[in-house]
C-alpha cells in the first residue's frame, strides 16, 4: 500500500514503474533575484521530483529519492487531485539521495 501526501491507497506499481510527485513549475528567479515567468520560452531543461511509490523491478530508486528526469517525456496520473508523474525507471537521469554516500561511483555493469 503506498503513502499519497497522507492518504493510504491500495495500489501497487509494477515491473520498472516509478511514480513520482513533480516540483511544482511556476515563477522562477534568477541568480539575480529577477522573476521569470512560467511563460517564458527556454531551452530543454530537465525537472527534479520525489519518487512516491516503485515496481518490484525498481533497482536504483527508492521512495523518498528525489530523481531528475525529462518533463517532456511522461505520463501524469491524477489521483485524488493530486498529479503525479509516472516513469519507466529508464527514463530517470540521475538519483539524488543521502543513502548514495557510500564512497562508489554509482556505476554498475
């Protein structure tokens, strides 16, 4: 059973799925302290979320990870008003978690 923002749901991911819950896109500010809008035309920028439930066939991730991926390339699911991203464990770029500190290099054959 996994945790959404509190609420218990029986739902199980499966194979390599990864579903993950997006940082919100809006205003940014720049290095400067100037607000960009939400509007404003940029290149191909990649996009931070916290993985929120995984498939048995999920190696590298864990719950609670936060991952980088290609907004461009996913599927949102709504459940309970809440949108989520759900991901092929392929098409995350890289992984970012306190757990990783263990002194490898995070590659495998």
């Amino acid at each position: 059973m996994a945790d959404f923002r509190g609420e218990k749901l029986p739902i199980r991911m499966l194979h390599d799925r990864v579903l993950v819950a997006a940082d919100e896109e809006g205003e940014r500010r720049s290095a400067a302290g100037i607000v960009i809008p939400a509007t404003a035309q940029r290149g191909k920028r990649l996009a931070w979320a916290e993985v929120v439930a995984q498939g048995a066939g999920v190696r590298s991730v864990q719950v609670g990870d936060r991952v980088l991926f290609d907004p461009e390339e996913r599927s949102v699911v709504e459940l309970h008003g809440v949108a989520y991203v759900l991901l092929r464990e392929r098409e995350i770029h890289a992984v970012a978690s306190e757990r990783l500190d263990d002194g490898g290099t995070g590659l495998y054959l």
